[in-house]
C-alpha cells in the first residue's frame, strides 16, 4: 500500500535568504530556483563475463555544486547583489567591477528540509525587461557544496516589500541620443572556472577566469535610429538608467561595439533594428559601472 505524504512540500511555502557568511540574514522573493549538488556515480571499467553491472563497483565521483536563481529584484535586492556580480563593494552608490569576486552564504527552506550551501560566486547575471514587464533577474551561481537540515531551522527573517522596477522606468541612451525600444538585456558573464576538483570531490575556489558584458535591445528601424546601423568600430559610450519613488539605478557602458545587424521584414509589422552590443574598456573608463541609489 502507498504511504500518502502527510505534509505536501508546496512551492509556495518555501524561502531563500543569502548573507556574507552563515547565518542568512538577507531574505528574497524568488521565481525559481534549481540550486543543488549533483554528485556523479562513477564505476570501474572492465571485462568481467557478463553484461551484468555491480553496485560494489562504483564510487562516488565529483560534485559540482550549484544553480540558477531568478527574481524580479527590488532596489535592495539590488544593493546586495551588485557587489557580489561586479565584485567591488559599493563606495557611496557607486558599484566598480574589480578582478575578483566575493563569496556568500544562502539558505533554502524547501519545506521538507532546509538546505544551505556554504560559499557561492555569481558566474552570470542577466537583467532583462520587456514591456508591460518588472525587470529580472537570472543569477548563474557556482557553489562548493550541500549541506541538508531538519525542517525548522531556517531563520526568522522579514521580506522587504518595495516595488521593482518597471520596463517604463527605463530610459536608454545609445549614441548620445535616447532611443525607444521594446525590450533590453543586460548580461555580465564572470567566467567562473566551475570545475577545478584537483584531488577532491568538490571545489573549493571558482575564480574568474575572463568578463564579458553584452547589451542587447531593438529599437524600431525608423529614420531616428539609422544611426545606429553600421556604426564605427569604435562604438559609442550608452547608458540604461531606471528610475521609480525615489529609487534609481544607472548602468554606464564605456564603449558599446555594435556589429552590423541588418533589419529584416518578418510580416506586416514594424521593423526593428537588431543591436547585440559588447561593452568594452575605454582607455582608463572602466566596461561598465553602476550607480544605484537605494533609498527613496
């Protein structure tokens, strides 16, 4: 006879919270989550004189620990993962990108069991937006590993109800001019190095081996925006700004390259200019900065 589960595991009771080091003390409203530790079984090669294969045979091999988290973040959220993506802490509202990254500890209350993973890093992050839509967030996060505890024990913490933002709240500038558009994507790509085992089933470091930044929107392919069609190799600084109660958070491209993208017709509708933009160094100015000003 089946055993009926006596206490469903919903979704919707579940929590997350994150902080420098244990315990979590940062709470967040999520979408979704697939953080883990998914350790491999590995077993032994060989001819043994049937096609049959033996549990005694196999060990436990590596663990790479770790997942995706997206949330549709308020200007708070923001505040505390703007370091750990860039990797600067924040001097006043400025947030630099620097050479390594800072780790963190989260927490995960499934219900059943909570779960905690140590030591974290943000291998990418994608803000994106469309209209009509609040601006996500998509966290990769490379983590070293897994502990699972009772039910219970994951702290008393409150979330911080504020609006998020708005894809109205945006105004992006490109080529010194502002310039409409129907959606945006922002990704910040750290390189992690994921699988550095050596002689160990788990990692214990993931540092970043490269950065890469894109930027990409359409804006409608009308005579205002044929500028941005072939543009010099050079490109051109831009900026993606947000602004809402108060709140506002500034992302501040160098150079934003632009490879030439022909806008194509696809039906009746309006034509859209395709920009897959990599922002880059210019001279001392820096890829990317932030400013983000989280009290209203």
């Amino acid at each position: 006879m089946t055993t009926p589960a006596t206490t469903p595991s919903m979704g919707y009771l579940a929590k997350l919270a994150t902080s420098a080091s244990t315990p979590a003390t940062q709470p967040f409203a999520f979408i979704s989550e697939s953080m883990g530790k998914r350790q491999a079984i590995v077993e032994r090669e060989g001819i043994k004189g049937t096609r049959s294969h033996y549990t005694e045979d196999t060990r436990l091999g590596n663990a790479p620990t770790g997942g995706q988290l997206v949330l549709e973040p308020t200007p708070e959220d923001l505040a505390i993962w703007f370091p750990r993506i860039l990797g600067a802490a924040a001097v006043g509202t400025s947030f630099a990108l620097a050479e390594t990254l800072p780790s963190f500890f989260m927490a995960i209350d499934r219900v059943a069991k909570v779960h905690t993973y140590p030591k974290n890093w943000v291998n990418t992050a994608t803000f994106s937006c469309s209209e009509g839509q609040p601006m996500k967030l998509s966290l990769d996060i490379v983590g070293t590993d897994e502990t699972e505890g009772a039910a219970g024990t994951f702290p008393s913490l409150t979330l911080a109800l504020t609006q998020p933002y708005m894809f109205s709240d945006m105004e992006i500038t490109l080529n010194a001019i502002k310039r409409e558009c129907k959606e945006f994507t922002l990704t910040i790509d750290n390189h992690l190095h994921k699988d550095r085992f050596f002689n160990s089933t788990t990692i214990y470091a993931a540092p970043a081996e490269d950065r890469t930044i894109t930027l990409s929107c359409q804006p409608p392919y009308a005579a205002e925006n044929v500028d941005l069609y072939r543009q010099a190799l050079a490109g051109a600084a831009g900026s993606l700004v947000l602004t809402n109660a108060g709140y506002s958070t500034t992302f501040t491209f160098g150079m934003l390259q632009v490879p030439p993208e022909a806008p194509n017709v696809n039906g009746k509708g309006e034509l859209m200019l395709p920009l897959n933009m990599v922002a880059r160094k210019n001279g001392s100015t820096m890829e990317l900065a932030v400013t983000h000003d989280s009290t209203p």
